[in-house]
C-alpha cells in the first residue's frame, strides 16, 4: 500500500511512507506485557531486550514530518529495536 500509493502520489509532490513499530508498552497492549511469559519471548527475542516506549517513535515521525524528507517516498521506517533485523 505504501508504495503503491507512493508511486500513485509522487507527480502531485505528496510523499507516502510509513513507521512501522514493534512491541510497544500502550494501553492497548497492558495485558500482553502484564503476561510474564509473553514478556520475556518479546523481550528475549528483540535484540535491543525490551518493549519499546510510544515517545521512541517521535524520532521518526519528525524526520518524515519534515523537510528533511523532502525526496523519501514508499518507503518503511522500522522502530522496532532491532526485531526485524534479527529476523
């Protein structure tokens, strides 16, 4: 979807990329880092050794918010401490 819009958008000087986050500490995931056990396979398998916290995201968002990022197109940011690296 993000490259396709990408390529779609790209002649009206609009940018389509996107962040993709790994396990993040939210609300919406309090039972799954409650869970002991889930917790230690999310944070054995992330090589950074933890979930990551909402504000780790803000980096990114910036960079592709700015001007900075002028000529990013369909491409994928990947805040996920390494998750998908070790994949």
């Amino acid at each position: 979807l993000t490259k396709g819009m990408a390529v779609e958008w790209a002649k009206y000087n609009i940018q389509v990329n996107g962040i993709g986050p790994g396990y993040f500490k939210t609300e919406m995931t309090k039972l799954l880092y409650a869970d002991a056990e889930f917790d230690k396979w999310v944070c054995s398998r992330t090589p950074s050794g933890r979930w990551g916290l909402t504000e780790e995201l803000v980096g990114a968002l910036i960079f592709l918010s700015s001007s900075a990022s002028n000529y990013v197109n369909g491409q994928m940011i990947y805040v996920d401490g390494g998750l998908l690296a070790s994949v």
